[in-house]
C-alpha cells in the first residue's frame, strides 16, 4: 500500500497555519484538533514552511515562560522538515519514522502539502492488515 493510498483513506483536512501567528493559536489548534503537529504553510496548502509540535511548544514555554504564547510560529517552527511523497510505501515510511523518531511526515508533491501521515495512521494500517491476515488464515 502507497502513501497515497492511505491519504485517500484518511480525512483530507490538513491542520495547518501561516508562520505569523502567534504561538497560542498553535495551542489551541492542537488541542481542538486533537493533533500532535501542525503544518505551517505560507498561503493555502502551498509550499510546506516547516512544522510546530506539542514538543515544540512545550520548549519554547520552557525557555520563555508564559511569554511564550505571544511569539510567532515562525520564532519556534521546526524547518528541517522530513517528508514523504504519495508514492512511497508504507514500510518505507515505517522504517524512516522509525529511524528519525518522528511521529509526524507531511506528504509533499511537487513543493504541494497533501497531507499528513502519523505514526498512528501506520500502526492503525498495519493491525488492520494483521487482523485481515489471521482471519483469511482462519477461513482456510
């Protein structure tokens, strides 16, 4: 199964925000979108900026205190940024996430944000595939 397969499977909202707001709204964000990462974007899905996670928060509060809340995303945005693309194998993704630790790969096609894949989105894919497995072994 592709990349793109399991996008199609997924809700095709993208939690996404432009690097000058500021870092509440990120808060907020992840927490009424129940996400650990949001994609930072310059205009409508366009080129992928870089990423804020639940981690990036947590630290800029560490260093700044409250403060914090009132910097802008751009000030606490990860940049370096690993991607995948819709093409890519879902083992290809399982071994990169794995090897880079990151729960989170934004799907980029042609400098475009499509989508995001979780850690989660694999492990829900792949105990589906298990279940899937043993019941066909069963029906033999």
């Amino acid at each position: 199964m592709t990349v793109g397969d399991l996008l199609k499977a997924k809700s095709s909202h993208i939690s996404a925000i432009r690097p000058e707001a500021k870092l509440q709204e990120i808060a907020i964000k992840l927490t009424e979108e129940r996400v650990g990462l949001v994609a930072v974007v310059g205009r409508a899905l366009g080129p992928l900026l870089g990423v804020v996670s639940e981690r990036d928060v947590v630290r800029a509060v560490a260093a700044h205190g409250p403060g914090a809340l009132d910097l802008c995303v751009k000030d606490v945005m990860t940049e370096e940024v690993f991607t995948c693309t819709p093409e890519q194998q879902l083992d290809q993704l399982l071994m990169t996430m794995t090897a880079r630790r990151v729960r989170h790969l934004p799907v980029v096609k042609d400098g475009h944000l499509l989508g995001m894949i979780s850690m989660g989105d694999l492990v829900v894919r792949l105990m589906h595939d298990v279940v899937y497995a043993r019941q066909a072994k069963a029906a033999l």
